[in-house]
C-alpha cells in the first residue's frame, strides 16, 4: 500500500486519491492501469507526488501530441511502460 495520507497534500486531492487507488492497483495486479484524462493542474499534482516513489512509473498519454487534458498509464517499474502503444 502506498504512503496515502503523506502523498494527498496538494489541492487537486481527489484526483490524486483516484491517481493513488490505480496506482495500488497496477502493483497488485502487475498490469497498466490508465487514469481517466486528467487536466494540467491535476497531471502535474500527480507526476510531482508520485516522482517521490520506487514502486511505480508513470507516463502521460494524451489523445494527440500537445493534447491539454492527458491519461496517465501506471505501472510497477517492473512492468514495461512506454509512451507508445
């Protein structure tokens, strides 16, 4: 289990809650979990708290390149993750 309390400090806190229960679930389950799409504010919440981790990878996904609102795919840092699918 993630760290949940200590990584819900900013101010898009349900977002990142939702971020943070994907994120147990990819280590659970050694698969990709895609986030729903996400806006700016919330992307970089999420990248920020989560670059403080080992367990897990992100990378951002969007629907074209530059795209504003983007999913992230979650991964152990095990499991490949790349940005092209």
């Amino acid at each position: 289990m993630l760290p949940r309390e200590e990584l819900m400090k900013g101010e898009n806190r349900d977002s990142v809650a939702r971020v943070i229960d994907q994120a147990d679930q990819a280590i659970r389950t050694w698969e990709v979990v895609l986030t729903d799409f996400l806006s700016p504010p919330e992307l970089a919440e999420a990248q920020q708290v989560f670059s403080r981790l080992t367990e897990v990878q992100l990378v951002a996904w969007g629907g074209y390149p530059q795209a504003e609102r983007q999913r992230l795919g979650i991964a152990r840092t095990e499991v490949p993750l790349s940005d092209r699918s």
